[in-house]
C-alpha cells in the first residue's frame, strides 16, 4: 500500500475513534447533569449538553487523556434558564457546576 494510502486511512480511524468516544462521554456527561440537577431540585433544559472545549490533559498517574468541558441550561423555577457545566477527563466526571444559586427569601443575619 502507498504510504498516503496508510496515512489517510490512520487518520480516518483516528477521527472515528474520537467520533465514537465522544458520543460516549457526552452520554456520560448528560446522565452526570440530569444527577446534579434532580439533586439540587433543578430541571435541566433539552436535556442535553454541548461541547464547550476539547483539549489533552493529564490524569493523576500521568496518563495524557481527552479533557472536555461541556456546558448545559438548567432552570430553577421553568420560567428563567441558566448556564451549568461539566469537565470530564476521559470517561470520568471531574466537575459539575450548576452555578450559583440565591438563596431562599427568609430572615436575614444582619
């Protein structure tokens, strides 16, 4: 086989095996959101989420893994939408953030 031949081919396995491992995480990723989201008595938007950035980054024993961000709309009452987010390092979920919330209305300490 030619050596462009060999290349392109690689480089089309390559981008289905990211294709593929991405769907994954982000399936992950959902599940970890619609988890943040019913435990704080949030109601997460589309349920869905969205690709916020791709970079390389290292785990704890110095693997050089996928790091992506993806951010997501959840809402508090139905009638507001706000942004939350989730960072994942492989397959794992490093953070979820469901932004800040107020507080309920109530005597203040003051």
């Amino acid at each position: 086989m030619p050596t462009f031949e060999i290349i392109s081919l690689t480089l089309l396995c390559a981008l289905a095996w990211l294709w593929y491992d991405s769907i994954h995480v982000r399936d992950i990723s959902i599940r970890a959101a619609k988890a943040a989201c019913v435990a704080d008595g949030l109601q997460l938007l589309d349920d869905t989420v969205a690709i916020a950035s791709l970079k390389l980054a290292r785990d704890d024993d110095g693997r050089l893994l996928l790091r992506r961000a993806y951010n997501f709309d959840y809402s508090e009452t139905g009638d507001n939408r706000r942004r939350g987010s989730v960072v994942m390092l492989g397959a794992k979920v490093l953070v979820v953030n469901v932004g800040l919330r107020l507080a309920a209305s109530g005597p203040t300490l003051h």
